[in-house]
C-alpha cells in the first residue's frame, strides 16, 4: 500500500479525479460559449469577466496540459501534434462524467462504495 490505498483505490481515485477535472473544464468551456453568443453580459464587469476569465483559463489549460501528458503515453506524437485530441478525451470524458453523475451508470462499480468513502 502507498499512503494507505489499495491499487484498486488509487485507480478509482485517479478516475474520480479525471472525470472531475474534465468536468470543470467542459464548465469552462460552455460558460465561455455562453457569454460569447450571449447580446449582453449578464450583470457584472468587464473588469469581473476578465479576471473570471484569467482563473478559467488558467484551469482549463493546466486540465488541457495534463490531458495532453496523459494521452502521450499512448500516442508518440510530439505534444503539439496531439492537443487537439487532448480535447476531445476532456470532452469525452466530460460527458461520461455527467452521465455517471446523472444515475446513467449507476451499475458500474465505481458507484457501489459508500459516498463517503476518503482516500488517503
């Protein structure tokens, strides 16, 4: 054991994390669609859109990043040859997220334990 999980616990635990992370950053990505084809801002700043904006865009590009690396352990392609399917996997993944969170999958057995189950 390595920090007081299990291998199957670390898998659930990096899944868990990457469906997250894709999930926060399909959030970003429809928010700022959103506010793109959107006629007016919807109360706020400019000054509030930007820095919402900065803090976005720091998250869906340290997500995008790691996605990146993720995937190059499967694809030799250079980094940049491979961002775009990078963002597709986010997205995929995004999905998937939100269908497991819907009840979609309740089947599957990352859904089974007890919602407050903590690793370490």
């Amino acid at each position: 054991m390595h920090g007081g999980a299990t291998g199957t616990q670390q898998l659930l635990l990096a899944e868990t994390l990457g469906l997250a992370m894709a999930r926060r950053a399909s959030d970003i990505l429809e928010r700022h669609r959103a506010t793109l084809t959107s006629d007016s801002a919807a109360g706020g700043t400019a000054a509030d859109d930007d820095d919402q904006f900065a803090v976005d865009n720091a998250i869906f590009s340290a997500v995008l990043d790691a996605a990146n690396e993720c995937l190059g352990r499967f694809d030799s392609r250079p980094a940049d040859d491979r961002w775009c399917d990078a963002l597709l996997q986010v997205i995929h993944l995004a999905q998937l997220a939100r269908l497991s969170a819907g009840g979609l999958l309740r089947g599957s057995p990352r859904r089974r334990g007890s919602r407050g189950t903590r690793f370490p």
